[in-house]
C-alpha cells in the first residue's frame, strides 16, 4: 500500500468544511485538493490532514477534529521526490497540472450558478483564454471523468452538539452526498482515522454491523 500525508493549512481546512450535497460539491472540493498537493510538500506526524491511500482502492481521507471524510480519487498520482505529479488513469501521458485544474475550478465554480452548462463554459473559457483545440479537448474528457466517476463519499462524525439518543448517534457514518440518498449508520464509539481507512480498505477483512 501506498500513502502520502499533507498538513492541511486554513485555507484547505475551509475549502473542505463547506456543506457537502452534491456531486458537484465533492468535485469542487476535488479538485481544490489535487490544487493544493500539487504545491505542498508531503509530511508525517501531522494532526490536521488528508491521506492518499493507494492500493487495489484509490481514496482521498480527509480528518479534521470531529469528522473524517473520504472520497475516491479517479487520477494517477506518482511521487517524485518530495512532490506529487498527478495522471489522467488511462494516459500517464496526460499530466494534470496546476494550469489544468485552475481551469477546471474555474468552470465548475461557474457551473454552480450557470445551469451546470459545463461544455459551454469551457467554450467561452477556450475562446477567452487562446486555449488550443488539443487542450480543448483534454479538458472535455476531464470533465466527462469527473461527472461520471462514483466518488464513494462516506463521512465519519463525532457528532456531540446534534446528538439525539438513536436518532441522531453522537457518532455515526453519512452515507452519500445528495439529500434523498443519504443515510447514518450509527456506531458506539469514537474511531481513529486509522480504523476509519480500514473501513474502506477493500484488501483488509470486511467489517460486520452488529
């Protein structure tokens, strides 16, 4: 198994704190985290963080205080030195780089108040920009992978301001993003972040509710 740690500063803290709802919330916060790898050196011994974990599973583990949040990452990455390159899974010569993802946060952040015309905010984005019909046609297939991919998002909290006997479990796990998909599945104890990797990890033994 593969891991990489980051220390997440305030910024990231708050881009990743905001109310997850959507698909296209989960993309957002995505790709503000390959933004934000792509720059910060890998650390161990770190509190407030996010772990790539890479193995038969591909996740990105987010801990912050009270809750834990993990979503799948449907990109390459290779360590190189210190830093991270990151690779379209299909092409490891198609390298998402900075420039790349500032597009795409770009056009998604508008989609959110644009209909969620991606297509045609990345042809005004090309024509403003002298993008090329080759990058232009890179960024469509990104676009298509990240609406597409199941991101898997499952969040762990510690929950004690909203706890409400069995109703609301002071710590429990949210299953999916979206209002009429997601669920609790409440749990007696608190969990550390390694339990919660555990969890997910398809290639350790299967966890049983009881």
């Amino acid at each position: 198994m593969n891991s990489y740690e980051f220390e997440l500063d305030q910024l990231m803290i708050n881009n990743i704190s905001k109310p997850i709802r959507t698909k296209l919330d989960i993309i957002i916060i995505l790709l503000y985290t390959l933004q934000y790898i792509l720059w910060k050196p890998i650390e161990k011994n770190i509190t407030a963080r996010l772990k790539i974990v890479i193995n038969k599973m591909k996740r990105v583990f987010y801990y912050l205080d009270t809750k834990m949040f993990s979503i799948v990452l449907p990109f390459s990455i290779k360590k190189v030195k210190a830093q991270i390159d990151i690779y379209d899974n299909l092409n490891d010569n198609l390298v998402i780089d900075n420039k790349i993802i500032a597009i795409l946060i770009s056009i998604f952040e508008s989609a959110l108040n644009n209909d969620y015309r991606f297509f045609e905010i990345l042809d005004e984005h090309c024509l403003e920009n002298n993008i090329t019909n080759c990058e232009k046609e890179y960024l469509s297939q990104i676009i298509y992978k990240l609406l597409f991919t199941e991101y898997g998002y499952v969040r762990y909290d510690d929950d004690i301001k909203r706890e409400k006997s069995k109703i609301h479990p002071r710590f429990h796990f949210d299953l999916n993003a979206t209002p009429n998909a997601t669920f609790k599945i409440g749990i007696d104890k608190a969990i550390s972040l390694d339990q919660f990797i555990d969890i997910l990890d398809i290639t350790t033994e299967c966890k049983y509710i009881k």
